[in-house]
C-alpha cells in the first residue's frame, strides 16, 4: 500500500505541477504574441517593430487573409487552445473520484508531440532575421516577443507532458 500512496501523491504533485505551468504558459503566450518581436531598420533611419498579432493584422490589411488566418491559427489558436484543453484535463484530473475520458489522454499525447510546431513561427521569424541581416542597408533585431512565446510554447509542453505522466 505505501507504493501505490507514493504513486497517488506523485501523480497530484504533476497535476500542481501541470496546472502552474499551463497557466504559465498562457501567460507567456498571450505576451508574446502582443509584445514587439521583430524589428525592421532600412538605411538606419527608418525601423518598424512588429508583433506576431501586428504583423498577422498587416497581413489581413495588405490583403492576404488566407495567410493572416494560416498564421493566426498556427500562432495563436492552436498553443492557446492547446493549454485550454491541458487545463481543462487538469481540472478533470482534480476533481474527487474523477477519472479522464478515455480519448482525452491521447489527445493530450498528440497535442504534446505536435507542440513542436508551434516553434515553426520562430523559427521563421528567425530565418527572416538572418536574411534580412544579409540584405544591403537593412537589419532585423529580435524582441521579448519571440523569447516569451518560445518559453510559452516549451512551458505548455512540459505541462502536457506533465500530464500525460500524472494520468
């Protein structure tokens, strides 16, 4: 009987655990795509920053939608629906007597190992930076926005993996 306590106790230490990185998470997330990301200098007069929501309304306005909507889904719907989806687990998994549904921890495996493209915007925005930064008189600098959302993203993955030992 002591092994099986020490399991239980192990299991909610996650689930805390879990819950502290998600909310973590969000907040990491819903920062970064607000706060400046990207900045743009020309001629070392003009520079622009751009946010990841900024530069997805620029996309909306200049008349891509499509990609607008490409990039917010990818960007914004899908971490943030992602650490919606964990905390709900974790609500489920606090609740006395409760136990999961049965597809809801292979969806949370799924959604742990898909996390990894949610890095796929910064790595983009990385690349822009490296080539913009080869291109005659112009630079591109990286802001808080992009080191928020990675950590955002790298914290939701812990936190659902987090979960998906705890089950």
């Amino acid at each position: 009987m002591p092994r099986a306590a020490g399991r239980q106790a192990a299991s909610r230490l996650r689930v805390h655990a879990a819950a502290a990185l998600l909310w973590a998470a969000l907040g990491l997330i819903l920062g970064g795509v607000t706060l400046p990301a990207l900045s743009v200098s020309s001629f070392w007069v003009f520079e622009r920053s751009y946010s990841i929501l900024g530069g997805i309304v620029s996309m909306a306005e200049s008349g891509q939608t499509a990609l607008a909507v490409f990039v917010f889904t990818v960007s914004v719907l899908f971490p943030v629906g992602k650490i919606v989806l964990g905390l709900a687990a974790v609500r489920q998994m606090r609740a006395p007597g409760a136990r999961l549904h049965r597809t809801l921890p292979r969806t949370l495996w799924w959604l742990a190992a898909l996390s990894r493209w949610s890095m796929a915007d910064v790595l983009v925005l990385a690349l822009l930076v490296i080539l913009l930064n080869g291109q005659l008189l112009t630079t591109a600098d990286v802001h808080s926005g992009i080191a928020l959302f990675a950590l955002g993203v790298i914290a939701s993955a812990l936190g659902l993996g987090l979960i998906e030992r705890a089950k």
